[in-house]
C-alpha cells in the first residue's frame, strides 16, 4: 500500500532511518503505530481511573501506599 504523508514526515522517517534503529520506512511507520496504539491505551486508563475516582470508587493513598511498600519490602518515611 503506498500512502503520500507529506514532506515533514517524510523528513522524519528519513531522519529515524539515518540513524540507523530503523532498516526501512515501513518499519518506522510500523513503529509509530505500535506506540501510538500503546499511548492511545495509557490514555484511556488514565480516563478510567479519573472517572473511577470521581465516582468514589478510589480508595485513600495512605492505604495503597501502606499495601505496596508491605508488597515490596520498602521502608515506611519518616
């Protein structure tokens, strides 16, 4: 499939190839989709949570945070 996505991403991509990470310009494309789709992911957990906490259904931070240090063996602050 071939797609025309203009002169700045065309200078991207060749910059991202210059530097030698990338062996073609499918795979930096199919890169950027791969990280777009991860940060798309993020974002709609940290819209979940948001929502999940305006509805009450957090919990305090003084009870997480006593949970995970216990979990990993992390000291309590002074």
């Amino acid at each position: 499939m071939a797609v025309q996505l203009g002169s700045e991403i065309d200078q991207l991509i060749d910059e991202r190839m210059a530097s030698g990470r990338y062996t073609s310009r499918e795979e930096v494309v199919y890169k950027a989709l791969r990280m777009l789709t991860e940060h798309e992911a993020t974002l709609a957990d940290i819209r979940r949570g948001l929502e999940e906490a305006r509805a009450g259904l957090g919990r305090p931070i003084e009870e997480f945070d006593a949970e995970f240090r216990a979990r990993y063996g992390i000291p309590d602050q002074p």
